[in-house]
C-alpha cells in the first residue's frame, strides 16, 4: 500500500516508516520539521535501503496536504503529526488546540474527498486520566485531563464521527502508553529539543553526563516503591503495531492499546537501565510532578488479540537501544 505518514520524521513515525518499509509499504512523509530533523529521513533510507517520498508540508494547512493527494496515489494514511508535550499544553493551550484538532479535521476532510478509506491515528493513554488501572478502551474517558489530552478526546471524537457518517470508513485509533528505546542500528531515537520531560531521555542525558542527577518526582505514591508506574514500551514494538494496525483495520472506528500491559516504576526503570549498560544513573528524589498520575499501564489484550501483534522487546532492550542511540546521537 502507499501511505501517507504525517509526522513521519517524528520519533514513533520514524520508527514506524521503519516498520511499514520493512513489510513492503510505500512511504510518503509529510512533516513540518518542527520537532525533528530532515536527517532522520535519510537515515531511515539508509537503514531500510528504500526511497522516501518527502513533503515538507504543514497539515494544518488543507491546500499544502492536498498537494500531496493530487501528486499520489495514496491507500492509507497514519496521522501522528501534532504537539505532545502535557506541560507545554497548559502553557500554550491554543496552539495545541489550532495543530492537533485541525491537522485532524484535514485529514478527516482529504481522505473523505480524495475517498481515502483507512486512517490509524495517534493516541494516547492520557485520555484515560485518573481511571485505574489496567486500562481498557470501554472505560468512560475522564474530561479535563489536560489541553493536550482534550486534543487527543477531540481527534478521536472527530473520526468517530466522520466513521458516524459514512461508515465504509476503516479508522483504527491506537492509544500509546509510554514508547522508549530506539532502533537498534543506534541510527534513528528520541532527540527531544532542549532538557527533556520524559524519564527515559532524561535517564540517557544523565548517564552521558549531560544532565547531573535524575530528578524523581515523589516515592510517596501508593506503589511497589512509591514512585511512578507506567507501561514502557519498545518504539519498534510500537511501530510495528501500526503495521498491524493497517494489516488487520476494520469497517469502523476501533480503538486499541498499544501497551505491554506490565507496569515499571521509576526506579526500577532506573535500576534496569545501570544493569543493562553497566553506567550509574545519580538520582535525587524530588516532590511529585503536578498533574502525574501514581500508575498507567494497558490491558493490551484486545490488540493482541485483534491485530495479531503482542510487544516483544523487554525493558533490557529498550535500555540497551536508548543508550546506543544517545552514544551515537552526535548532535546533542
Ligand atoms: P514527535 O514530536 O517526535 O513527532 C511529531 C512529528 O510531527 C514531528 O516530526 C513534528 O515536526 C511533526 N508535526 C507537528 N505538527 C505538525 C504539523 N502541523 N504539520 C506537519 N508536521 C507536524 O512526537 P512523537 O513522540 O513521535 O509522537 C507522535 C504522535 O504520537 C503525536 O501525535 C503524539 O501526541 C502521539 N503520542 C506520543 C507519545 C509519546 O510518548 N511519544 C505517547 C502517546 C501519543
Ligand atoms: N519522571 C521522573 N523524573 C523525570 C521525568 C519523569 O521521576 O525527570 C517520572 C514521572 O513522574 C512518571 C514517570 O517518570 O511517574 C514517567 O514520566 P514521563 O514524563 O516519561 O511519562 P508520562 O508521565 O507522560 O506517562
């Protein structure tokens, strides 16, 4: 098939280009190169040894992604262009709403015109908020969890009710959990600009000796050892559950966790990480981040079972190829 990944430069859409290349796709990738580079591009051509189409295109704009659809023949599209950062979004609420909910209604909008029938979209377990977990994809969505998560509510919204209206649509929403790790070339992984948010870069910027010491948000919260849980999972292991994600989409809107289902605290992630590359990790212990949740992990037995993928790679791997990743990563 010919696919469209929008936001393919991205972290998870690199790796998924990857992925989808690998199991004999077409890539076109249509990105604006806000929050990554145009190198990455070439090094997914080198590590798959296959052409990339590229389109230096904002999805915000419908005129520029229409360019796309009249210069392609395109079966597919995987939307994950968007802004991520929960934080930011309580800053700059607008701008998260202007690129996440309008990139989606344009995609909404070409494929129904250009009768593009199936659409994988990125979504994220933040929209379960407060819920308990294992999470699973019936539990009612809590309002208000964050501008970044209403945006990921919204989108998902959105698609349902474009399926609502013509229901030849094939729409798969998968909601990630926490994606680590990298590809194991060491060539491609997670650069985020500036002092990043999540746990896992930071654990690599700290074991390069960018950053001093990990700050651990809180050890009071009523876990194994106090500290926060979530549900790590190998960015080609995600990846590959898009490709499932198109090998097996269905009539309608489906929703699917993209989880392993196991949930890891902060320290045993931490204690993985030292054992799997032999480097210490100094780490303070801090008061907790506003906003976090004490534990996030999936039930990812619908995916399993209705897409046929299961994540492979355990929490030595996605230490190992994080760490490879951020060796090799010349540009930090
Ligand atoms: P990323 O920032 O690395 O990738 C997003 C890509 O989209 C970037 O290359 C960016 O330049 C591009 N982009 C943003 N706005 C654009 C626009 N208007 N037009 C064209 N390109 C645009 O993020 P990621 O981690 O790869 O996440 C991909 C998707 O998955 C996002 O929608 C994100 O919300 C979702 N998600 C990510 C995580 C995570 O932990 N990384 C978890 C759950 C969901
Ligand atoms: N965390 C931490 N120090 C950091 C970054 C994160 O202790 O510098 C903790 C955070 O409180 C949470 C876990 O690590 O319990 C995962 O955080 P991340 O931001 O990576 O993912 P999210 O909270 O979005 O699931």
């Amino acid at each position: 098939m010919n696919i469209l990944i929008t936001g393919g430069a991205g972290y998870i859409g690199s790796h998924t280009c990857i992925a989808l290349l690998g199991a004999g796709h077409k890539v076109i990738v249509a990105d604006n190169f806000y929050n990554s580079a145009i190198e990455t591009i070439d090094k997914i051509q080198e590590v798959t040894n296959k052409k990339i189409i590229i389109y230096k295109n904002d999805i915000t704009n419908y005129f520029e992604l229409e360019s796309i659809f009249n210069e392609n023949p395109i079966d597919g599209v995987i939307h994950f262009a968007g802004y991520k950062a929960v934080d930011e979004s309580i800053k700059r609420p607008l701008d998260y709403y202007y690129n996440n909910v309008l990139s989606t209604i344009n995609i909404a909008k070409i494929c129904t015109k250009y009768n593009v029938k199936k659409i994988v979209f990125s979504s994220s377990a933040t929209v379960y908020g407060n819920n308990m977990p294992p999470f699973v994809e019936k539990m009612k969505l809590q309002p208000s969890i964050n501008p970044y998560g209403e945006t990921k509510v919204m989108s998902e919204r959105i698609l349902m009710d474009m399926v609502n209206a013509n229901f030849t649509f094939k729409v798969s929403i998968l909601r990630y959990f926490n994606p680590v790790g990298a590809h194991e070339s060491g060539l491609i992984g997670e650069n985020p600009n500036g002092k990043p948010n999540n746990l896992m870069p930071y654990i690599t910027q700290v074991a390069k000796g960018k950053l001093e010491k990990l700050r651990v948000f809180g050890n009071d919260y009523p876990t194994i050892d106090g500290t926060g849980v979530r549900d790590y999972i190998h960015v080609m292991d995600l990846a590959e559950g898009h490709v499932a994600a198109l090998n097996n989409i269905k009539q309608g809107t489906n929703i699917y966790n993209l989880g392993t289902g196991k949930g890891t605290s902060v320290l045993e992630l931490v204690n993985a990480f030292e054992e799997a590359n032999n480097v210490k990790i100094p780490y303070e212990i801090t008061s907790r981040r506003p906003g976090d949740i004490a534990q996030a992990y999936a039930d990812p037995s619908k995916a399993n079972k209705e897409l046929k993928w299961e994540a492979k790679r355990d929490l030595l791997s996605m230490c190992r190829d994080a760490w490879r990743f951020e060796k090799n990563n010349k540009t930090l």
